[in-house]
C-alpha cells in the first residue's frame, strides 16, 4: 500500500563545518576523528566509587552513555553513567551527568539543575517519551534499582520509578523502548548480566595465578531480561513471565530491536556474555519465542558461544536487509551475522576483519557512513576485562586502542589506521559508544565512556566522498517513528536505515536516520515503511539539509 506523505518539512540547509571533504579515498594515515572532549566541555572522568575494590566485576563491565535531546530544542544532549555503590555503607561516587548541547557541540552540565541525582552504580540508558507528552525521558539501568527519569518539560526531571511500577533490584545492562503489542505506546526491555552482590563476588586468577577478574560463568549466576508494558497511563507491568521472556537465562549485555523474521512483528535480539544468545521472536499476543539457534545467531559459525558485549542491527552487506554484527572478547571475532532469506549465516571470514579483531575486546559499537560514500562503515569502542598480553599502555594495562572499519557497501571492510581513525592510537577502556550528529554539520559524531578515564567526545573529521542527507522521522503526532524503516535511492543504488535508539552497549543514540550520498549521486527516492508495514513515498528531498519526515494521518 502506497500514499504520498502528506507533510515534510525541510529545516534548511545545515553548515558542514569540517563535514565536507574534497572527495577520493582517504589516505594513508587519514584522520576520521578528532577528540574535542576538553574543549567541548564534555570529559567527565568516569567514577569508579570513592571505595574502589580491584577485581569486583562490575568495575570492568561499566559503564554507558546516551545522546538524546533532553531540552527539546532539536540538538543532541549528553547523558554519562557513572560507577557507584556497590554494598551499603560505600562511600557515595559521583553522580550520573546530564549535559546540554549549545547546538555546536558544546556542553554544560546541568545535573543539579536538572534534579538527576543518581550515587548507584550506573551501566547504560534507554530515552524515549513513553507518557506520551512530548519530553524525551530517560530510563537509567544499574547495579542494583534502575531508575525512570520523567521528563518534567521546564528542564527538570523527577524520579518516576516507584509511580511507574518500574521496581528491580538486579543488575541491568541494556535496555531499549520499542512498541512490541502495536497499542501505540512504548513498552520497555532491558538485559539483565548476572546474580551479583558483594556477599557472591568469587576471587579469580589469570594464566600466571596472578589475581583477575572473573569471567561471568565463573559466578553460575545468569539472570531473565525483562520486558515490562506500558499500561498508557504512566505505569508499566511486568509481564515477563506471561510473555515467555522468563523462559531462558543469560548474561544479558546488548539489545537491539525490529522485525528480523519479516512477519510485521518486533523482535527482539539479546547479545550474551558467554553463553548463546537470543533471538525473542514476537508472536503476537504478547507472546515471545527465543529462536536463536534455529534462526543461525545464537552461536558462531563454529557453534561456540561468544562473549558477546555490543550489538548493532543495520544493512551491513547493502542487499536492504537488516544484519547483525555482535563484538566480543580478544581472541573471539566481532560476528556478522549475515540476514539470508529465512535465517542468519555466520559470514565474518568474509568481511576481511577477522584478524583485526582478534586481539582487542570490543564493548560499544555502532554503523554509519561516516565519510559520505554510500556504505556503511563500523566504529568500535576496545578495552580488556582481564590483564594479558600485548600491552598497549603500561600505565592502563588493560587499556587497547579503538577500531575504525570503512565499508565497501558489500558486507566487506578494512581498518583503518591508525587505529579508531584519529591523529594517533589511544588506548583506553572503551565501554559505551554513542553515535549522532553532535554539532550539526551533517555527519555521524561519537561518544566513547571510558572505564575510569575521560569520556571521549570524537568530532567527525573523515575526508568525504559526498554529501548527505538526514530525517528526523515522526509518527502523524509527531511522536518519533521508532521502527520505521527509511530506503534512499541515489546513483542507481538503495541504502537502507532504521529508525532506532537501541544499540551499542549500554547506549542510547541519535534516532534520526543518517545517509551519505556519494559524490555525483542525486536523490531518485525516498520511502518510509512504518513500524505497522505501511508504506509511504516522500518527495525528493535536497542533500545536505536535515528534514522533518511526518506520517500521513491517513492511515
């Protein structure tokens, strides 16, 4: 079914300060990124509590980040999880960091201004209005009670949790809004790792007997991800049990979401530390099945469980079908599961990055065609659990550099050096990655959490091979379209986009929708499948601007 939509506004053009190149492929040595944290106002060091315990997991899991617009005023703002409590009597760490965006990538922090005050120990984020009242709120995962930030609208936020009925004490990871019932409003899942408190924290040792962290199956404690529903009138129920969701435990790290089986139904994908992971195909009726083994992405090609940590859920290989790539620990590769007709093949020996990954642990990850040329390329955010060698830094021993891969648009990639694509490498602890347009000009910015050190705010830089185009899709009440899948046409060729929030490791991200066009290219068309499997088509909207896409009310 075709309409022709009946409203796009277009917000005019946007400068391209440093977003434009002069085109060819980026040469040897090539900055993509440049770090603008300091400058920028946003390099929160990360705070690991003011009672640190060295080798208690939960201090080398965390922690995440967020990009979403908290103020309303259509720029990205920052959201920074920090470490915390971990038993009662700790001494209180920092709390988690709200910071608002000038509109040019700079930053304030308004915590207190803002009443988010939060001393757990904090892992990631899930942004979205799920009240329905315009105010993009904020949902905090944590070692311990997660916590609902209501959006308030006056640049003030209230704790909202108990109201909500949104009431665990576990350890959450991930989490991810997503509409699963099609009622309209957003329901809300979030992974759980595992069973942990200070009275089971087990001692381990590494290969020299020396004393490490643990691998998570040393603690024989996996845990049920929850999803819970919204009821539509500002509380949520927990319906995991009802929902099959209960059925299978694991050490729940990643999610992302969307209709991987082609049925019209939001599924849901759980990426495991250690253990298979999860395919949660929906059934309707509020019904899941976990089908991750006969749908070919539970295990590796070579049916190993992985230690899976990040996931990401895009068009990697260009035949408009949604894939998946999952990273792991050093000496495992980052997956790519590749979306065939019916299921998933393991096709990573075919991206030409297995030995790039396989001495690095990557955590955060996240898609975008960073240089304009029409492809996806892949950024991941690396950083060990586990002293081992090669050292990349002797002061931060279990610090490892970033990883850049640029896309040919075919499924197959090659780093880019040196490593993470800025001046030099930098080791750090990478957790979280966010990915969004920060400063407006037009290309895919980064946001990396690094465990104990500074957050690292990397400005797109990369020489470009065209130009781009942005949507901010939203529903006809101008809600945004969460789902909803956006196809270009430019140069004889189509490219495919998700709208969604939902990826990485414990991030929340940009949910407007990012292509390049490459040079030479002109837009032939747009078209936009809704969440429900309408479809519209959009006019040929001009390069280079960021356009509002609105649904057409009749539906």
């Amino acid at each position: 079914m075709s309409r022709s939509l009946l409203l796009t506004l277009s917000l005019g053009a946007l400068t391209a300060c440093g977003g434009e190149g002069t085109g060819g492929a980026a040469s040897a040595g090539a900055v993509w990124f440049e770090d603008v944290g300091v400058a920028s106002g946003a390099a929160l060091q990360h705070d690991l509590g003011a009672d640190q315990r060295r080798y208690w997991i939960p201090e080398i899991t965390g922690s995440g980040l967020g990009l979403f617009d908290a103020d309303g005023d259509g720029d990205l703002d920052l959201f920074v999880c920090q470490g915390g409590r971990l038993q009662d009597g700790d001494p209180a760490g920092s709390s988690d960091a709200l910071l608002l965006n000038d509109g040019t990538g700079r930053f304030t922090d308004v915590t207190q201004q803002a009443g988010i005050e939060d001393r757990l120990f904090g892992m990631g984020c899930a942004a979205a209005d799920y009240d329905g009242d315009g105010d993009v709120d904020l949902f905090v995962t944590n070692v311990g009670r997660n916590v609902l930030w209501r959006n308030d609208g006056d640049g003030t936020f209230t704790d909202a949790t108990e109201a909500a009925g949104l009431t665990e004490d576990a350890w959450g990871t991930s989490a991810a809004f997503l509409d699963y019932d099609g009622d309209g409003d957003l329901d809300l899942f979030h992974c759980n790792y595992i069973r942990w408190s200070a009275s089971n924290e087990v001692p381990c040792n590494n290969k020299l007997g020396e004393p490490d962290y643990c691998h998570p199956n040393n603690y024989d404690a996996p845990d049920v991800d929850r999803l819970w529903r919204n009821e539509g009138d500002g509380t949520f129920s927990d319906v995991t049990e009802a929902s099959g969701i209960a059925k299978v435990f694991g050490n729940g790290l990643g999610v992302a979401w969307g209709d991987l089986t082609g049925d019209g139904l939001l599924d849901i994908y759980v990426a495991n530390d250690g253990m298979a992971n999860q395919l949660w195909v929906n059934r309707g009726s509020g019904r899941f099945q976990d089908q991750a083994l006969a749908k070919g992405c539970a295990l590796s090609g070579e049916g190993k469980a992985e230690a899976g940590m990040g996931v990401v859920l895009d068009d990697l290989d260009g035949d408009l079908r949604l894939d998946l790539f999952v990273t792991h620990l050093r000496s495992e590769t980052n997956t790519f599961y590749r979306s065939k007709a019916r299921r998933f093949a393991d096709d990573t020996r075919r991206t030409g990055t297995v030995e790039a990954s396989l001495n690095f642990t990557a955590f955060g990850v996240g898609a975008a065609d960073f240089d304009h040329d029409g492809a996806l390329d892949y950024y991941v955010a690396n950083g060990r659990v586990g002293d081992s060698t090669p050292r990349f830094s002797e002061d931060r021993i279990l610090a490892e550099p970033d990883q850049l891969f640029r896309g040919a648009g075919d499924g197959t990639f090659t780093e880019v050096l040196p490593r993470g694509g800025t001046a030099a490498d930098v080791p750090t602890l990478g957790r979280g990655a966010a990915f969004g347009d920060l400063d407006g000009d037009g290309d895919v910015d980064v946001v990396v959490a690094d465990n104990g050190g500074a957050v690292r705010v990397l400005r797109n830089v990369a020489p470009k091979r065209g130009t781009w185009l942005q949507l901010d899709v939203r529903e006809a009440d101008g809600s945004t379209a969460l789902g909803a899948r956006v196809t270009l046409q430019a140069g004889g060729r189509k490219q495919l986009r998700q709208v969604q929030t939902a990826y990485s490791f414990c991030a929340t991200n940009d949910p407007r929708v990012h292509f390049g066009v490459p040079e030479g290219a002109s837009v032939e068309g747009i078209q936009v499948q809704w969440a429900d499997g309408t479809i519209e088509e959009v006019g040929l909207l001009e390069p280079g601007r960021l356009h509002i896409v609105r649904r057409s009310s009749d539906r």
